[in-house]
C-alpha cells in the first residue's frame, strides 16, 4: 500500500500496516541521509498459550499508533557458543515474532536507488545461530547502510531451537520456516508504505540463515514472496522426519517429559532450552545420530513431505526454483572458527582428524581420497578441510550447481581475506562474511540498540579494522545491492564449463571455482536429508 499521511502528528516517522498504525525513529545524520528505523512490529501473533508449537498466526489489530521504537524479544534460546553469557530469557508474553524496517524517506529516495515498479529493492535478512541462538537485534544487523544506499532492508526473529525446529507429533513441522514465510508475508502486504517494492524482494542470510533460505527455495508456501535469494554458507544439514523426532525424544527425555505436544506446551521455554543446552554438551554421544553428532547443534529443517517436500539440492535440481536469480557462496576456511573457538587450534591429533575424515568424507574411500589429494596437510588442516567441505563449502556450491543446471541464473563467490584479529588461526573463517557485508559502522545516538561490544564484527574484525577490509565490504555491500536491483551483481553468471566464481580477497577478481580439488571429491555426492545410522 502507498504511504500515508498519519492521523496523530509527532517528531517520528508513521506508517500504517495491516494491522495498525507504527511510529518509528530517525537513525543517523540529517537530510536525504536520514533513515526512518521502525522496531519490535509484530508480524504474526505471540505463539505462546494456545499457539505454542502452532503455525505462526497473523498478528492481532491495534488501536491508536505502536511505538516501534524498540527491537522485539528474543525467542528463547541457549548462549551463544564461546560467550560470555546467554542473551537473556525472552519476555513472558511471548512476543517473539516481530520485524525491524530500515528505510530512507520515500518521499526522498536516493539517487543511487534501482527502481523497479516505482519502489526501491528489499532486503529481508533471516539471521544465523545454529538454528538455537541470535536474533534480528543483533548490533551488527543494522539497515542503516543499506537503506542510505537505496534498498529497504527488513530483519525479522523467528523461532528457535524446540520452539522452532523439533519434530513433534501433532505439531506442524519446521515452525521456525514457517515464522520466516509469515514475515514474507507482511512484506508483501505492508513494505510498499515503507517505500519498498513487494515484487522487488531478496531474500538473504548466513549461516543457519542460509539453510532457511536454501530451505525457502524448495518450499511451495513461499513462492512468489521473493525474486532474488543470497545464501552466505549453506550449511549441509537437513534432517529425516526419523532423526529429528529421535532428537526431540532425547531433549524431551533430559527435561523429563513426554515427546508430545501437550507435555511440551505446559513445560516453560527456559526448561526446554536448559535441556536442548545439556543434549548439545553430550551431543557425540548420541552415536545413532551420525555425523550430527560431531557437530554443535541438534537442529535443523525438517524434510518432512509438506512443509519442506524435498531437500533443496533436489528440489532445485528439478527445477523448482529456476525462476529465482540466487547468489550463493561460503568462506575460504569455514571451520577454522570452530576450532579456535573450541581452543583446539594447534590440538587437533591425527586421531580426530581421522574421525572426522571418516564420518564426513564421501564414498567408501573418502578417508584415503583426502589423505592422497591433500598430501601436504597436517592433521589439523585434514581436519579443518573435511569439515567445512562437508558442512558449508560443498553444500553451498552444490546448491549453486544444482540451481544452474535446471536453467536457474546462478552467482557464486568465495571469500579469502583472513580475519584482521588473527589472520592465521582463523583465516576466512565463518561469519566473516557477516561484518563485511553488513559493513563495519556504529550505530551512534541509537539508544534501542544495545549495542554488545563483544559482538561478532568486534571478535572477527577487531576495534579497529583496516582499510582494505572495509573497501572490501564496501564492495561486497555494492554488489548485494546491485543484484538486489537488477539481478546483476557485477561478474558473470556460474556455469558448468567455466565455473566463474567472484573472489574476495585482498585482489578481488573472477577466476575459476578454487576449491577445485575439493569440487572433484564431492562431485558424485548427492546432499540430502540425514537420517539415522544402525
């Protein structure tokens, strides 16, 4: 809907949303460089009472105008791994789903704005966190550069963990996706009042973002709510309707409840996520898991035939989404994080990398393949190497595979500059992505913010970041946007004879895939959804 003039005049931007009337702030400097931040609006109902472990439902109508200065609750969750401490219990009203709009003036776009339809692009940011933790109000999250660039920018919460992702019977399947869809849905009914273009919308995120948005591809309710997609490392990991109820069992069993919906409803979310938390410290073992085991975290979508019909290496292998532009890509040494943050590096013993080189290698000699393709790696760097093939590299580049093989138009890249806080304990490890292209910018005079100096940009990037670090987000940021407008982020599309991939490095250029080697270990692999082992 266009915009409107408010019915109650003060200081704060207004707009009138489906549900009611939302008063905003003004974040940043002055003039055409103002950008309106509307927080905490509710896009769905809290799934709280009656709703609990429910498909999310609309919100309910207001009177008078919702202050939207302020970033909803989290949804209930553990502590971030390596933090100092969790992020808090949410609220007791259950207000989980709600939504954050960034937006420049409309009556005042910039002139570097890519129109289509008489609105600008949209960019709606779905968060990572191992499907457990993190939130849209994370201080690295803010809109504000984008939206001066000339995009709207959404970011929404979602549910997590039990609430989101356990498999119980009874209760609808992957609600935590479901949450995302409804947020899609305000999109297209309200974002055209907040200058945004509904048939102009991308779809981004990183990480366990990235596995949502694989998983928006494939799934029938989202269609038509997106035109362009970002998946910034697509983790591997989806689950069998087998393996996720056998893990719901587990955390239902370590809170001393039954696995059923009305056990689960009466317990409070603290309980369930005390026991999801104790179910992770012991996660390997849970040998029947598989290699979920030697991972950090017991979630993921659910392939469970209606909601999520097939894993999306296959579902776009078929062609199901050969109508959406999609970028997608991962990061030089995924996992090199991990084991820095687990204080293993220089640790790892050619026991454990023989482990992991056994539960995550492919085929029956994946192991020997490793060892003879990679001759000059130590252990740790074995180690390092078959995980983040296995658990982001591959996935992410099949992903892109699968996509340009069925007719989709396909942009692969991957990231190489090193961490700045310890270039080569973490390399390009994960989520250094997130600061790059969120760019590296305070969120001065904001007082909502909370702003955590211990945030991810402080941790990969450090207090101060050097220059070509920040030009080289400044390009990556440009290059979102312009795919965001156009289609076009500037290099050339994938394809299976020449597999140009963008590298952003120190150099940024184009050249062929890089992780060649890697490419040719996984090529007869087919990723799909991970069920239970004898």
């Amino acid at each position: 809907m266009a915009a409107a003039e408010s019915p109650v005049g003060t200081a704060g931007p207004e707009r009138r949303t489906t549900a009611g009337w939302v008063r905003g702030r003004w974040a940043g400097g002055a003039g055409t460089d103002e950008v309106a931040v509307f927080r905490g609006i509710p896009y769905a109902s809290p799934p709280v009472g009656d709703l609990r472990f429910q498909a999310p439902r609309p919100a309910a109508p207001w009177d008078g105008v919702l202050d939207a200065a302020r970033f909803g609750p989290v949804a209930p969750q553990g502590q971030f791994p390596g933090a100092s401490a969790a992020p808090g219990p949410a609220t007791d009203d259950g207000n989980w789903l709600t939504l954050n709009v960034w937006t420049a003036d409309p009556g005042a776009a910039t002139a570097t704005a890519s129109r289509v339809g008489g609105g600008l692009p949209v960019l709606v940011w779905v968060h990572g966190g191992a499907y457990i933790f993190g939130s849209a109000s994370e201080p690295g999250y803010d809109g504000s550069g984008f939206a001066r660039q000339g995009a709207v920018v959404v970011t929404c919460n979602y549910r997590l963990g039990v609430e989101g992702f356990a498999h119980i019977p009874g209760a609808p399947a992957n609600r935590g996706l479901l949450d995302v869809v409804a947020a899609l849905r305000w999109v297209a009914d309200n974002i055209a009042g907040f200058g945004g273009d509904p048939a102009n919308v991308t779809v981004f995120g990183e990480s366990a973002g990235a596995g949502i948005i694989a998983a928006l591809l494939a799934m029938p309710l989202a269609r038509g709510l997106f035109r362009r997609a970002i998946a910034q490392s697509v983790p591997g990991t989806f689950f069998t309707t087998s393996l996720a109820g056998d893990i719901t069992r587990a955390i239902a069993a370590q809170a001393g409840l039954a696995a059923t919906t009305a056990a689960l409803a009466a317990a409070s979310p603290q309980r369930l996520v005390e026991a999801q938390m104790t179910v992770t410290a012991d996660i390997r073992g849970y040998g029947q898991w598989g290699p979920v085991a030697l991972t950090v975290t017991p979630f993921s979508p659910v392939v469970d035939g209606e909601v999520l019909p097939r894993a999306p290496w296959r579902a776009l292998l078929s062609g199901d989404a050969r109508d959406i532009d999609l970028l997608v890509g991962h990061n030089r040494d995924e996992y090199k994080l991990f084991i820095a943050s687990d204080g293993q590096s220089g640790r790892i013993t050619d026991a454990e990398a023989s482990a992991a080189l056994g539960a995550f290698a492919p085929g029956p000699s994946g192991a020997e393949a490793y060892r003879d393709a990679y001759p000059s790696l130590s252990a740790e760097g074995l180690y390092e190497r078959v995980f983040s093939d296995w658990l982001f590299r591959m996935p992410s580049l099949h992903l892109g595979q699968a996509h340009a093989a069925a007719g989709g138009r396909t942009f692969l890249y991957e990231l190489t500059y090193p961490a700045p806080v310890a270039p080569e304990a973490l390399g390009a490890c994960h989520a250094l992505d997130v600061p790059l292209v969120w760019g590296w910018r305070g969120i001065e005079g904001d007082s909502s913010s909370d702003k955590d100096p211990a945030g991810i940009n402080v941790m990969l990037a450090g207090p101060r970041p050097p220059a070509d670090f920040i030009a080289l987000g400044d390009l990556m940021r440009a290059e979102w946007l312009a795919f965001a407008g156009c289609g076009e982020p500037g290099w050339p599309v994938y394809g299976a004879q020449r597999r140009l991939t963008r590298i952003y490095g120190r150099s940024p250029g184009v050249d062929p895939y890089p992780e060649a080697t890697s490419m040719r270990l996984w090529e007869r692999h087919q990723f799909d959804a991970l069920g239970l082992v004898s």
